[in-house]
C-alpha cells in the first residue's frame, strides 16, 4: 500500500492491559472486521524479543486485512518486520534522522501537542500526526492535554493528515471530527468493548455522518 492511500479514519493502538482474559490476536481481528483502518502496536511491558515477536505475529493478521501496521517507537522493530510504519514520539529520534534510517516508503507519524511542534514533524517529514491528549486517558500516562481549539488550528495549519487521541469516546468523538481530522486513535473505546466490532462499526458510523475527512 502507497502511503498516500492509506486511510487513517479509524486508528486502533494496541494496548494489552486493556484485554482483560480476552485473546489479543482474536480482539484485533474483531476490530479489524469493524472496520479499523490501520493498527498501531504499543506494548511498553514486552522486551524487545517479546515486542518483536508479538510485531510478526499482529503483522501477519493486518496483512491478511490489508491494513498498514505501524509500530510505536521502534523502528528497528519496524524495519526488522517490514511494518508499514513507525510513530515517533517527541522525545524519540528526529523524524529527519528516522526518514534516513527507513526510507521514503515507510509511513513516519509523530505525536504533537502544539501547533510548533506539528509544523516541525511537517516540515521534517512525518506522513502524519498524532495530535493530543483530547481527553484524559488511562493508557497513557506522560500526556498533555491539547483543546478542541488548538487541534483545530494545528489542522488548519499543517497539509498533512491528523489524528486525535487520548480519551475519544463514541460520545465526544463527533466534536472532535468536527475539527478536521483525518482520524481518530482508539485504544480503551475498542479494545475494552464487550464487542469490538460492533464498537468499531459505531465510530465509523459517526464519520459518515460528520461527513469523513479524506485530503
């Protein structure tokens, strides 16, 4: 897949914790049928033999769907597996030096909490951002808290596709695709789910009806 077809409106980040007793590989396969549109693999607790194991397995899965799999901080990992991309956090390699080490075909994203910092991915060549935290959230504990507004004038401001995160829930996700977003990154909302299917069908629903962002 060409990294300027690939769809960010439905962002599944993984977080096993929030499983509970449920499979993790059967979880994100129910969510896949649902509709997600691309999967990011987050485990901090795995070593890096773990991570990349848990990276081969999860990688397999998202082929089969056709979904590009980025992978959260480790572009070794990513590279190792042949991912479709890395997320790169603001205190992780610059995004000029990780564009050296992947290539121009590998989707590069990267967390922004500001305007500054989003221009700065842009201008460096991220593919697209991760923008938050919206809401307070429980899987992630070193957030910023970004407002309705200022996602707006970072969408404003930059050409390149966003992506909310951090607390978005079928109830307050309208507002946040109203602000132009190319997507919105679940974790909790899906993953936790009595169905993640039916919990990836609803989120998709709201984009039809907000009328989905797609350029």
């Amino acid at each position: 897949m060409s990294k300027g077809r690939v769809n960010y409106q439905l962002y599944l980040v993984t977080d096993e914790k929030s499983l509970g007793h449920k499979h993790f590989l059967e979880t994100i396969e129910e969510a896949l049928c649902g509709g997600v549109t691309i999967v990011q693999l987050r485990e901090k607790h795995l070593d890096s033999r773990e991570f990349y194991e848990r990276a081969k397995e999860l990688h397999q899965l998202t082929k089969a769907y056709d979904v590009p799999l980025i992978i959260n901080d480790r572009i070794d990992i990513a590279l190792a597996i042949g991912a479709e991309g890395v997320h790169l956090g603001q205190k992780d390699l610059p995004v000029s030096v990780a564009r050296k080490l992947a290539g121009e075909k590998m989707i590069l994203g990267v967390s922004a909490a500001t305007p500054a910092e989003a221009l700065t991915a842009e201008k460096e060549g991220a593919d697209y951002l991760g923008v938050g935290a919206m809401y307070p959230t429980g899987t992630k504990e070193d957030t910023r808290p970004v407002t309705l507004e200022t996602l707006s004038t970072i969408t404003e401001k930059v050409k390149i596709p966003v992506v909310a995160i951090g607390g978005i829930t079928k109830e307050n996700s309208a507002e946040v695709i109203d602000r132009g977003v190319h997507g919105v990154a679940l974790v909790s909302a899906i993953l936790k789910a009595v169905s993640p299917k039916n919990a990836a069908e609803d989120f998709n629903r709201v984009f039809d009806e907000r009328g989905a962002r797609t350029s």
